[in-house]
C-alpha cells in the first residue's frame, strides 16, 4: 500500500491511486498504444495507396495485405486493452473498498458516529465509483489520446511543418479552456457529494422511520424534505451542466477552425505544388484523427474532476488516525473494577461527573437512576466504546487501552439498551463469529431462554432474522442480545435496562440462569426496577450524572430520601414480585 | 402481500415490465417542447458537420485540382459561417438536453421516493435499507447518465450517421452499399449480444445493492462490532460482499468492453472496402480522386458515431438494468388504501372492535387466530403476555400497520379500511416499542406530523403542552423544546421514548396505543406519565402494553395475550397468575 500524505491541505493526486498497479497500467497502456498506434498508420496506407495509384504503380496484394493485417492487430490489441482495463479498474476499486473498510474498522464508535455513516457509505459506494471511472475510462483515454495528438503531430510535422504548425495552435487554446472550465468543474463536484450525502440521510430516515411514519401519517412531510434535497441535487446539476454545454462546443469549434485552416493553406499549397494531393488527403484524416482524442481528454476531464473530488473524501477517511491502541496486556479478568474521578463530557455538557466506584471481582451491582442520568454512557465507559474525558477506568489495575483489543472484548459482555440484530441467521448472532464453540452457544442460549423459540422455528437456529429484527418481538430481540453477550463466555457481564422488554417470569429465570451457569461472573446491571436487584453486593443511585447513594439495598433504605422514593414508586404492585 | 424486491414473482414482473415503460414515458412527456428543440439543434449540428466534408471535398475538385485560389477561400467562408452555428447547436443539444436528464432524474427520484412514502411498513420490513438507497441513488443517477450525456450523443450519433450514410449511398449507390455492409454485420452482432450484457450489468447492479446494504447494516450497528471485537467479522462480511461485487462487476465489464473491438474491427474493414472498390472504380473511371477522399470522410463520420454508439449502447444496457430495479418498486402497490365498506356491520357501541380477526406474516406462521375484541371509548385496556405472543401484532392491527389475514377490525362501527389515512391516523396514536426520532430538535420532533399545530408558535404550543399537562416532561430536557436530537445515538433511550410519549399525547388521539412505550424509563418519571395519561380527555381510550404490572393496574380491562390469543382476565391477580402459569412460547 502506498504511504499517504497525512497533510491535507497538500492532497496526492488522484494518480497516486495508480501507484501500486503499475504492471497493469504499463500493460493497459502498452496495449491501448500498440492499438492506437497501428490504427495511426491506417490513414497512410490509404495515402500511400492512393498516391500509388496516381503515380500508376498500384498493388492490390500489398494494400490489403498491410491493411488487414494492421486491422487485425488492432482488434486484437484493443480487445486485451479493455479487457485488463475492466480487469484493473474494478481491482482497483475493490482494494480501495477493502481499505477503506479495513480503516473503517478500526474507528471508535465515536469517530463512526462522528464521520456520519451516511457520508461513509458515500464514500464506499459513489466516490470509489467514480474512482473506478477514472480508472476504466480516464488512464487510457488519456494515454492513448495524447498518444495519438502526439503521434499525429509528428506526422503531420514530417508531411508539412508550416501547415502542421498551424493546426496544432488550436491545442493550447483548448488546454486553457479546459483549465478554466474545470477549476470551477471541480468545486461543484464536491459540493454535489455533500448533497448526496444529505440526500441518503432523509432516504435512510424516512426509511428507519417508516413505522412512525405511517402512524402519525406524516408521508407528505417526508416528501416535502425529501423534494427541498433533491431540488438542491437538481440546480446544482443544472449549473454544472451548464458548464459543460459552454466547453464542448468551443473545442468542437476550435478545431473545426483547424480543418479550415488546411483547406485555406493546405489548399494553396497543393496548388502552388509545395504539397501533393494525397498529402493533402491524409492531413484531412489526421485532423479527423486529432480531434476525437482532444474531445474524449475533454470528456475525461469531468471524470478526472470527479474522482479527484472524490479521491480528496476517501483520502480523509484514510488518512484519519487510526482509534486502535496497541495494548499487549493478556490477562485473564478476575472482574475487579476501578473508576477514580471519571468524568464524561458530550461537548460543554457533562453526562457524567467526577464518578469513584469500587467493583469487586465477582460481585453484582445495580445501577439506577432517571432517564438521561448517564446509566447507559457509564457502561459505554466500562467497555471503552467512548473514553473519559478525565479519570480513569481499571480492571485488575489496568486501563482498558493497556489490554489487547481481542483478549479485553472476549471477556467483557454487553447487552445494549435497544436492540440491534442483524440480517444473518440466529447463529450467527448470537455466535457473532466462527469462533464461538457449540458449548458455549448452547450454553448462552438455555440461559437466555431462547431454547423453545429456537426450536419452533421452521430452521432453528439457522433461521435467517431481518434486518432490524422486524420479524421477531421486542422481548425475543433482547433475549439473542443476551445470548450475543454470554455466547463469548464473559468474566464481565454488563446489562442495560434489559430486562424492560422481557415479561416477569422469564426475566426472574433468567437472572436465576445467569448465577447459575456463570457463577463467577460479575454483573453490572442498569436497571429500573430494584426489586429484580436487592440482594446485589452494591447498588449505585445516578442522577445527573452524579453518584448520589451507592451501598447495599437495606443501607440504602435507610440513608437515601431518593432511593426511598423510587423504591415506592414501584411498591404499588410490590406484592405480585413477592408471589412469584 | 410479498413486498420483498428480490424475490417478486414473474407475474409482479411482468405487469411491471409494461407499467415500467408507460412510466418513463410519462416522466418525460411534459418535456416535449424541450425534447423537440433539442432534437432540431442535434440534428442541424448533425448536418453541420456532415456538409463539412462534402463542400471540403468538392473544393478540392472544383477548385484546388484546376488550381482556383479564389474558389478555395470562398468555400472557407462558409465553411467558417457553418462552424459558427455549429458553436450554436452544439451549445444548445447540450444545454438542452441536459436539463431535460437533470429534470428527469428529479422527477424520478421524487416519484420513487413519493412510493416509498405510499407503501406499507410491510415493504419496510422486507427490503434492507441499503439496497433501496441503492436503488433511490445508485439505479437514478444511472438512469441520469444515459439521459444527459448518452441520450444526446446517441441521438447525434444516429443523425450523423444516417446522413453520412445517405450521402456515400447518393455519391455511389454500388460503393456504398459495400461500405455499409460491415455496419449490417455490426447490427446483427448487437443484436446477439445485447440481452447478455443487459443481465450482467443487472447481475452487477444487484450486488452493488447488496454491498450497499451490507455497509448500512454494518455502520449503524458498529457498536455491537466494536463491544464484540467483531471487527475481523465486519471485515469478513464486508470484504465477502466486496468480492463478490468485484466478481460480477467484472462480468459486466468484459460484457460491456465486448463492442468497442468488434465495432472498430468491422468499421476498419469498411474502410478497406472503399479503398479497394474505390480504386477499382476509379480505374474503370466511374469515380473521382477528390470524391475518393470525401467519400473516406464519410465513412469516418458514419463508422466514428458507430463506434460512439457502441459505448453509448452499453450505458444504455446499464441504464436499463437499473430501470428495472426502479420499476420494480414503482410497480409495488400498497395493499392498505382505503376500501369501500363491503357489508353492513352490527352495530356497536365499542369504538374499536376486533371481529373473528386473524393475521399471519407474509413468511407464514399465523399470529393471531381468531381475534374477538372490543375497545370501549374511555376505557383503559391493558394487554399482557409473554413476549412474543402478539401483543405488538395486535396493537399494529388497531393503527392499520397492516391488514388482517381474516376477519375484520371496526373502527367506530366501520370497518377500518373505509377510513382515509388521515381520518384513522387522527383517531389512533400508536407509541411503538423502538422509537424514532429525527435529527431536529425536541420541538420538530414533538410536532412532527402534527397538522393542528404545524406553524404554531411557541407561546400557543407552550399554551398546548401546559393543556396537556406534558410540561414536567419537557422540564427534563435541558433546552426545553430547543433541545437538539439526532436519529443516532446522541440520546438516551429513556429520553426517546419522552419525547415520543409527548409526540403522540399532543395529537390528542381517539385511541392511544403505547406498546412498551415507557419500558426504559424510570419507576419516578413513569409515575408522571400515568399521571399525564390519567387527565387525558374522559373519552380517550388508552391500550398500554407492559411488563412492568405497575404501568397496568389501573386498567379498566386486562387481556391476556400468548400464542396468538387474547383472553379476558378477571382481575390484575387473575392476569398475573395466568402469566406465571401460563409457559406457553409462541
């Protein structure tokens, strides 16, 4: 892989991409040249055939032998050109996806979130196409063109030069054309992936959102937002295009004024017999020859911008810092938890303040709280999806970045708050991977309670969920999600709020189940209802992002007014969680 | 009905295939005036450049082989005034044309998207994210291709060739009918090949949808790679969808790179027809030098289009491919529109009622079976269950998510489907279990949908949520209504489900449905729902679904709902026996 400039404000040329296919290109060139070339020559064997016949020494035999020959060769160097061309391209494009995926990969959750997944699906769909474009059509059609503008200038140099000369004028008037044209080109491209990333962003909300939708019947507002995008999309389309109207018709004009120029001159040359005939026939065909190429570097031009647009967004994505730190540490956990003074800020905003927690190895603590008091962020911190702004956070008295990625997340569980299923077999979500034994997976699954369901379903296990998990309820989701986290055999079990989706009794079997077939874990769970955790070794009280109690239930009852009060809250029906 | 896009059958297909073109064409018939200037400009610049050579031929014969200097310059001068409108035309097809591609993908996009809006949740549930922004981008921007850039040079092309074809026919009838015999050879050969490029190229599309859905699946759901360390497993996935891609992308290009060689091939060979035949004819003096050299000329402009259309043909191949995929959903419909009531119902005094309902999902399993039910207004009802068992399904039926396999739901004695959408969806509030919010703020999302106070401002929306007694619940976000939101996860769950609890409060329904609406927030917040649900107007009726029993002892009526049936319970003591006795999975 090629090493990238890491400074942006200097970005590598979209050629740069090219670097590590060289072989390809040198032979995709090598061909479209040895195509282009032999095609150059047809034009003189015409001349020379014409030019025989007027001296009286014409040979049918030679002509068509020379010029089937050369044909063939062309068709036959031409077919290889494209086929390597579609070869290269779309190898191109692969590699490109696979490193952007593969820096993808390594991103935190925050910088996901940050970089938008809707523009990084641009990137990985629309931008590498139009690299891929680049590549296809940009490299040869430029190699071969200039090839061609180059190889028919020395031509029409050796047959004429005065009037060779005045046809090549139109070449940098056409340069400078394009220049102007495309450095505004250039902008407007960039401008027009922002508003497709805008575009995707509506599309993919009203489509996560299309249940809402068709509840509150807001069809029209979609639309309406959807139309203010798409409008953008359209007049910026319009003036780009407008640009483009202007450009090709100047180049097809200038060189056309060329053509001109050889009737004019090459005309009173041929009359003032400085110039003979069939010279004067095959400086035609060369103009013929010389304008398609100029017209096709005008074309590709808007390709190169493109992809240049493109290569410069893709580039960001590359060259931002890599989140992974290096940490070796291979430990086994014992489950011992320290945070001092963690402190968590989303901007200006605390979330979490100066929080100190003790977690014995193998004990149960409860988190409770209010909506937004930070329960769910202080989990995201104890798996290290997000840092701490200040503080720190240690298991067995190292950080988290101190222990190597895949040994850490092997032994710490994570049930989220809502629940994320993937469009893959239930296995496969609940493995996760091919590295799961069968003992482990059967084991999370009893545990979980999933056993009946899985077994009446038409496939069992191998049944494929939608994505989104639509096909399932709300308690089956929560309940593979659990079985996800205890699948990897965890020594850390972190739960949010998951038992809010999953009826009474099963709730009570599962948590008997987990102390059962996991005694060594230890649990951290946020949770609403205390009654499911009194007899954990410590409950912590979070409001605001602050730790107002923490000790044991029976401690708690007596010291703190706002345990109490949410204690009650939920005592009205007290005495069913007692029968059961 | 089967919603899923990659499995339509042939019969969906076919309706579509004939639907698909009376689409398109509608799509642009408002284009007419544009379309004919366009065309007139891309044909006069089309003759333009086809009288080119001809007078530069006829210049060399009349005037440079007989050496009249003067005859030469005038030639040029029209040939410069030519050039001139040239400059005109061409500027015009471009311009012209071009904006009738943008405007076509515009209205595109907006029909397509206007659909989407139609169809049902079902649909939503069958097809991935990501392969229908596929589609909505991807296949139209396809489509767009073809119209501002190819549709233009394939109609130039056409013209010029045509002419040029004409003329080396008019020049020499026998010449010419062997300079465009290679041209038959090609006809025939696209012939042939196109089908086979049409189904790589749709092959290919395809699977760029799956990669694109692949990559929705995966962002959105990054944190469960990432606490999972299933990085390797995202880029295994990734990379198996990015291969595969690789694989049918290069079928369409070795099947779209077929017409370039074969046309050069063959428009070579012309030319060595007119050499060989010319000189010929030339020796048997029915032919001149000069006409030998324009009648090259002519050949080039009639084999150099030929060759352009073999590009131009591909990208129409690929624009058609994704044509269909976009017609695919444009031949969807929905099965929810209103229908005129069929028979007369018993009169009921219930303002909902479920009649002999049954319902099954479209990949077969019934859900409910045999449903009877009746919601009286003002009423509370709260349906429990274990999970799984079809609370959500039957809280679906009641909003007209979907429509039951059998039986009928009655909505204040008629049957629902006789309602317009937005009768029913004023009558009915439904607070899902996963809830949605868009990026905005608390207030766009507290209001959105809401017709009665869209434009409303904040002193009567204050007024408004004071009358509906959600102002607590506003106090607990720290900007009030100016709070900013996210669709992502920027806010808490707990915080979502408030502010879709207020979102539908405000919009004072007939029926409030809450399907675990208040599951994570917390037992001292949720006392002030019930609260806020208390003083709802007396003849709101309300349909809680809850595992927490302290969300439901107030209901008036509790239905017991497992394996698909919904049994009256006595009591809360009779309902929570029957859950803990009850083991039954669904």
């Amino acid at each position: 892989m090629p090493k990238h400039t890491t400074n942006p404000a200097k970005p590598s040329s979209i050629f740069s991409i090219l670097k590590p296919y060289k072989g390809l290109v040198s032979l995709l060139i090598l061909f479209a040249l040895l195509g282009n070339g032999l095609n150059l020559l047809l034009p003189k064997i015409i001349a020379n055939g014409i030019d025989s016949y007027t001296h009286g020494h014409f040979n049918f035999k030679t002509i068509i032998t020379q010029f089937a020959g050369a044909t063939l060769l062309v068709f036959i160097f031409t077919y290889l050109q494209t086929i390597i061309q579609t070869y290269t391209s779309e190898r191109v494009a692969r590699d490109l996806r696979t490193r952007l995926a593969d820096k993808i990969s390594l991103h935190s959750y925050a910088d996901i979130e940050k970089a938008n997944p809707a523009k990084l699906l641009t990137n990985l769909t629309a931008d590498v196409d139009s690299i891929k474009m680049f590549v296809s059509q940009a490299v040869v059609s430029i190699a071969s063109s200039l090839f061609i503008i180059i190889g028919a200038s020395i031509l029409l140099l050796s047959i004429n030069w005065k009037l060779a000369l005045c046809v090549m004028a139109i070449i940098p008037v056409i340069g400078i054309t394009f220049f102007v044209v495309l450095k505004k080109v250039r902008a407007l491209f960039k401008k027009s992936r922002e508003i497709i990333d805008w575009l995707n962003k509506v599309i993919s909300e009203s489509i996560l959102g299309s249940a809402l939708i068709r509840v509150v019947n807001s069809q029209q507002l979609e639309y309406e937002k959807f139309l203010q995008a798409n409008v953008q999309a359209k007049t910026l389309g319009l003036s780009i295009l407008k640009l483009f109207a202007g450009l090709i018709p100047v180049i097809v004009f200038t060189a056309n004024m060329a053509g001109l120029t050889i009737l004019a001159l090459g005309g009173h040359f041929v009359i003032t017999g400085r110039m003979s005939l069939g010279d004067f026939a095959a400086f035609n065909s060369y103009l013929a020859m010389l304008i398609f190429p100029i017209l096709v570097i005008g074309f590709m031009s808007n390709v190169i911008a493109q992809a240049s647009a493109s290569y410069q967004r893709i580039g960001m994505v590359l060259d931002a810092p890599a989140a992974i730190n290096a940490g070796n540490i291979k430990a086994v956990l014992t489950g011992h938890i320290q945070l001092s003074g963690v402190t968590l800020l989303y901007g200006q905003k605390p979330v979490l303040k100066d929080i100190y927690l003790h977690i014995n190895a193998g004990s149960r603590m409860a988190v409770i709280g209010p909506t937004a008091a930070g329960k769910t962020q202080l989990l995201y911190l104890l798996t290290g999806l997000i840092k701490p702004t200040e503080g720190s956070i240690e298991f067995d008295g190292h950080r988290i970045d101190e222990y190597e990625q895949e040994n850490f997340y092997k032994q710490v569980g994570f049930v989220f708050q809502d629940s994320i299923i993937f469009n893959m077999s239930i296995r496969e979500n609940i493995a996760f991977s091919n590295t799961v034994t069968d003992a482990s997976l059967e084991k999370a699954i009893a545990t979980a309670e999933l056993r009946d369901f899985i077994n009446n379903l038409p496939e069992g296990l191998n049944t494929v969920v939608s994505e989104r998990g639509s096909s399932l309820s709300g308690g089956q989701k929560q309940r593979i999600m659990l079985a996800r986290a205890l699948a990897v055999e965890p020594k850390v079990l972190l739960l949010d709020d998951f038992t809010a989706r999953v009826d009474q009794q099963t709730e009570k079997k599962i948590l008997f189940n987990i102390q059962q077939n996991y005694p060594d874990l230890t649990l951290i769970s946020v949770t609403q209802k205390i009654a499911a955790v009194e007899q954990y070794d410590q409950i912590v009280l979070l409001t605001q992002g602050e730790i107002v109690a923490s000790g044991k239930h029976a401690d708690l009852m007596k010291t703190s007014a706002d345990y109490v009060q949410i204690f009650n809250s939920q005592q009205t029906t007290g005495n069913y969680e007692l029968q059961s | 009905m089967n919603y899923n896009l990659n499995q339509l059958s042939a019969q969906q297909q076919k309706s579509s295939a004939y639907k698909a073109v009376k689409k398109l064409l509608q799509l642009i018939a408002h284009e007419k005036r544009n379309l004919l200037l366009a065309f007139i400009a891309i044909i006069t610049n089309s003759l333009l450049q086809l009288l080119g050579p001809l007078l530069i031929g006829h210049a060399i014969d009349a005037y440079i082989t007989t050496k009249q200097y003067r005859g030469v310059l005038i030639t040029s001068g029209i040939l410069l005034g030519m050039y001139l409108l040239a400059l005109v035309t061409s500027y015009l097809q471009t311009k012209l044309m071009g904006s009738v591609g943008q405007r076509t993908l515009f209205t595109l996009r907006n029909t397509l998207f206007n659909k989407l809006q139609e169809l049902p949740v079902a649909f939503f549930n069958q097809n991935k994210a990501g392969d229908l922004i596929s589609r909505l981008n991807n296949d139209t921007d396809k489509i767009n291709q073809f119209f501002s850039q190819s549709l233009m040079q394939f109609i130039g092309s056409i013209v010029t060739m045509l002419g040029a074809g004409i003329f080396l026919l008019i020049i020499n009838v026998k010449l010419g009918a062997a300079t465009l015999i290679p041209a038959l050879l090609i006809l025939f050969f696209t012939m042939i090949v196109s089908p086979w490029v049409k189904r790589k190229n749709a092959v290919n599309l395809k699977s760029i949808g799956g990669l694109s859905a692949e990559i929705q699946e995966s962002l959105n759901n990054f944190r469960v790679i990432i606490a999972f360390n299933r990085r390797d497993y995202f880029r295994k996935r990734f990379h198996e969808a990015n291969q595969h891609n690789y694989t049918t992308a290069i079928g369409a290009g070795m099947a779209n790179n077929i017409f370039l060689p074969v046309y050069g091939l063959f428009s070579s060979m012309a030319q060595l027809v007119i050499l060989t035949l010319g000189i010929y004819l030339i020796a048997s003096h029915q032919f001149t030098i000069g006409l030998l050299v324009s009648y090259l000329a002519y050949a080039t402009n009639f084999y150099n289009p030929l060759r352009q259309l073999a590009s131009l043909w591909t990208s129409f191949q690929v624009a058609m491919a994704g044509w269909d995929r976009i017609s695919q959903i444009l031949s969807l419909e929905s099965n929810l529109n209103p229908v005129p009531e069929q028979k007369k119902m018993a009169a009921t005094s219930a303002l909902l009622s479920f009649r002999d309902v049954s319902f099954a999902y479209p990949d077969g399993k019934e859900i409910l079976h045999h449903i009877n039910l009746n919601l009286e207004a003002g009423k509370t009802y709260a349906l429990v269950g274990p999970t799984g068992g079809g609370k959500t399904t039957t809280a679906s039926l009641i909003a007209r998510l979907y429509d039951p396999t059998m039986g009928t739901v009655l909505l204040k004695g008629h049957d629902i489907r006789s309602y317009t959408a937005t009768e029913r969806t004023r009558k009915i509030g439904f607070i899902m279990q996963e809830p949605f919010l868009f990026t905005g703020t608390v207030k766009d999302n507290l209001l959105y949908g809401n017709e009665e106070y869209s434009g409303t401002d904040k002193v009567h929306l204050e007024q408004a949520i004071q009358e509906t007694h959600l102002q607590k619940l506003l106090a607990l976000f720290e900007h009030g209504l100016d709070t900013p939101v996210t669709s992502g996860e920027s806010i808490s769950l707990g915080q979502k489900q408030l502010i879709a609890f207020m979102r539908a409060v405000l919009r004072k329904p007939d029926i409030l449905i809450l399907d675990e609406a208040t599951a994570n927030i917390d037992t001292v917040t949720e006392q002030l729902l019930s609260e806020i649900l208390n003083q709802l107007p007396a003849t709101t009726t309300r349909v809680i679904i809850a595992h927490r029993l302290n969300t439901i002892e107030n209901a008036d009526e509790i239905y017991f709902v497992n394996s698909g049936n919904v049994i009256r319970a006595g009591s809360l003591d009779h309902a929570v026996s029957m859950l803990l006795q009850d083991n039954r999975t669904s």
